[in-house]
C-alpha cells in the first residue's frame, strides 16, 4: 500500500469523524470525497468500508461518554445504576424501527436511492427543515431537558425518524436530532441523544457490511480499516466536543444553510459530469 493510498484514507477518515456528528450527512460527503480522491479499491469493498469506518467514530462516543453510559457502580445496592439502564432501554427502543427496516430492505433502499441525485435533495430538503425549525423554536429550547423526562414512547418516535437516515443524504444525526427537537428535547438532549442512538446502530450495521463481504481481506484492506478507523476515531473527539459547546450557544442553523450550499454543488457537479 503506498503513500498516496494512505493519504486518501486518512482524508476520508477525517471526513467520517467530521460529518457523521454533524447534522450534514456523512455519506454524501464520502461519497462525494471519493469521487474526488477515488480510493484504489474494489466497489465491494468501498460499500463496506464506507460503513465499517463508522466503528472509529463509535469508539469516540464511548470515550466521552463512558461515565454516563457505563450502568455498573460499587455504590449504589445491586452494582447497577438504575437511571443509565433506563437511558439504554430507551436507546434499544429507538433503535427497533431502523432495526428492522433496515435489515428487511437496505438492499432495496441502497439499489434506488444510493446516487447523487437523492443525496443533493436529502441534502437540501433537511437543511431548509432545520432552517425552518429554528426560526419556530427561535429563543425557545426544548421542556425535555434530562433522559429522565424522556418518555418510551418519545424515544421511539425519534427512532421512527431514525427511519429517513437508511436514505443516503439524510444524515443519521440530522433526522433524529430534527425528530427529536420536533417532539420537544432540548437541542442539548437532542444531539446526546442521537450519539448514543448510533451505538448500537452502527456496530449492527457494521457487522452486516462484515459479513456481506466476507471475513477474509487482505493486507493492503486492513490496514486500509485500521487507518480509516483510527483518524476517524480522533477526529470524532474534537467533533463531537466543538459539537456539544456550539449548540450551547448557538443553534443549528448554520447547519441547514450548509446543506443547501452543499446539495446544490452536488447537484450542479454531477448534472454537468
């Protein structure tokens, strides 16, 4: 594996652990990178590594939030702590509907809607939703402001949005931080929220990816997920924290102009090529 493939790996490993915390669609900017750098691979195994990649990111979460998301303790009386084996029943009923969609048509989903076209409308039809959106709650923020006041059946409605993010272009984050704000969580709670729900998500879509491809790689495809995942992981940590202190401050806006800016180049690139 030479030089410039590693670069290339490093760039789209940086581009994960950017985009898949911000609200702006990791897969239609490593789609749109890979047009650009165009990884020396198989498509086979660029589908799965543009999934498995997501492992890195993962890894992240679990570092930040380990305390709040760790359910065992020597302090209180049974070793476990009550509200954090809440938060990951919520999370497991959030994750029931993309669950079994995704499982039941992702090939489906992938053969109609895995092309630049889709991904410049997503890309621009969530972005005005969040301009939208925020000029409503402008000023306001969300009456649920702790898991404890997140409700089950809350929990999976915003799973029911999580649905919208098996189309490539959505953004994962970006449908059920919207969903998850539309029914009345803080944008803080939103965001934590949506982290914790691609958990789960991403380890089980992983190992699909895995397994559709095969167990068996070679060398120059491993190191290819190592590095992936690795830059991928470190970037996740300044992302996910610049993340978390922006929308204390501000809100996500910036975000849906962003998408529009990018649906459009999209659209224009590929509508010319």
């Amino acid at each position: 594996m030479n030089f410039i493939e590693i670069l290339k790996v490093i760039i789209l490993g940086i581009v994960e652990g950017i985009t898949e915390w911000l609200p702006i669609s990791s897969t239609g900017h490593m789609i749109l990178v890979d047009e650009f750098i165009k990884l020396s691979a198989s498509e086979a195994f660029k589908e799965m590594f543009f999934v498995v990649i997501q492992l890195g990111a993962i890894l992240a979460v679990v570092t930040i939030y380990f305390k709040k998301l760790w359910p065992f303790t020597t302090k209180e009386k049974g070793f476990i702590k009550k509200d954090t084996m809440q938060l990951w029943f919520k999370v497991l009923v959030a994750v029931i509907p993309a669950g079994i969609i995704g499982i039941l048509f992702e090939d489906t989903i992938d053969r109609i809607f895995y092309n630049a076209t889709t991904i410049a409308i997503t890309l621009i039809l969530y972005g005005i939703l969040f301009i939208i959106i925020e000029k409503i709650k402008k000023g306001k923020d969300g009456k649920i402001k702790d898991f404890k006041s997140l409700s089950y059946k809350t929990a999976l409605i915003i799973g029911v949005f999580q649905v919208l993010a098996l189309i490539p272009g959505t953004s994962r984050s970006g449908a059920t931080i919207l969903g998850a704000m539309l029914l009345g969580t803080s944008r803080f709670i939103a965001a934590e929220f949506s982290f914790f729900l691609a958990i789960p998500v991403m380890f089980g879509a992983s190992l699909l990816k895995i397994l559709k491809f095969g167990l068996v790689f070679t060398s120059a495809e491993l190191i290819t997920l190592i590095i992936g995942m690795v830059v991928a992981y470190l970037v996740s940590i300044f992302a996910i924290k610049f993340l978390m202190g922006y929308i204390k401050k501000k809100d996500f806006t910036v975000f849906g102009y962003y998408r529009i800016i990018l649906g459009i180049l999209v659209l224009g690139y590929f509508l010319i090529r």
